[in-house]
C-alpha cells in the first residue's frame, strides 16, 4: 500500500489528502504528518503500529527538517509516504552542502552543543540518499523500517 501525505493533509487543512508537494514546514508539522500518515496505514490495513518504530521514524523526520532550516537555508519541499513496512520521508533545502557528522567534541576537548541529528538519521533510517537539484539545493530521502 502505498500513501502519500503531506504536512498540509496530515493537520486536516484545506486541500487534505492531495499528493502533492509543499511549501516549507516546520518539524512539529513533520512530526505530525509521519505520526498521521503511518497511523492511518495502519488502521486502513487493520494492523498495529509498532510505537517505538513510529517514534523512530518521527524523530528522523524531525531531525531532517530541523537541519534543513539550520543548515540548508530553509526546508523547500516536503514529503512522506507509507511504502509496506517503511516510510518514506524527503526534505529538500537551499544548500548544495551535503550533511556532515561532527565530532561530539571540539579540537580542545570540550563538548559541541548539537551535531547529532546527521548521526541520528543515519542510523534509524535503512536507506539514505542526497541528491541535488536541478533548481540548486538538495533532497535527502530516507526510508525508516516501521517494524
């Protein structure tokens, strides 16, 4: 099964259930919209969500649109979707900057405030892909297991 779901037809604002792309967001409305679109799947499907995988795939969402405003000049598009037993989620930005990890502490040895959301990513989601954008910036898609 597959469901497309944006932040603006998970919150139940006008034009709901349009697979469309998006303007940019806010993590709390990619936080919802994951939450939204993995657990209607699963009442259409008659199945439980496992929470600690909804949680997972959640916490990537909001790590990726956090960076995207942080560091990519702000989140251009967008999307979720429920694939089987994953979900799909892409953020695309400004920046042609691909993400980095940075070490916990600096050359001195005292510990960096933030940093952790790439790691994060990294490791709860199954795949990960950057690409660029024929417009500049890129797009980061993630698949997160959902069992």
């Amino acid at each position: 099964m597959r469901d497309k779901h944006t932040p603006e037809s998970a919150l139940g604002r006008p034009g709901a259930g349009r697979a469309a792309r998006l303007r940019p967001c806010k993590p709390a409305e990619a936080r919802q919209a994951v939450e939204r679109a993995v657990t209607e799947c699963c009442l259409a499907g008659h199945t439980s969500c496992d929470a600690g995988a909804l949680s997972d795939a959640v916490l990537v969402a909001s790590e990726l649109t956090t960076n995207a405003i942080l560091h990519g000049g702000g989140i251009t598009d967008f999307e979720v979707d429920v694939v089987g037993p994953q979900v799909r989620v892409s953020v695309s930005d400004r920046s042609d900057e691909l993400p980095v990890a940075v070490p916990p502490t600096d050359p001195r040895g005292r510990r960096r405030v933030g940093g952790r959301g790439w790691p994060i990513v990294c490791r709860l989601a199954r795949d990960v892909h950057v690409c660029d954008l024929p417009s500049g910036g890129k797009r980061i898609t993630v698949l997160v297991p959902l069992s």
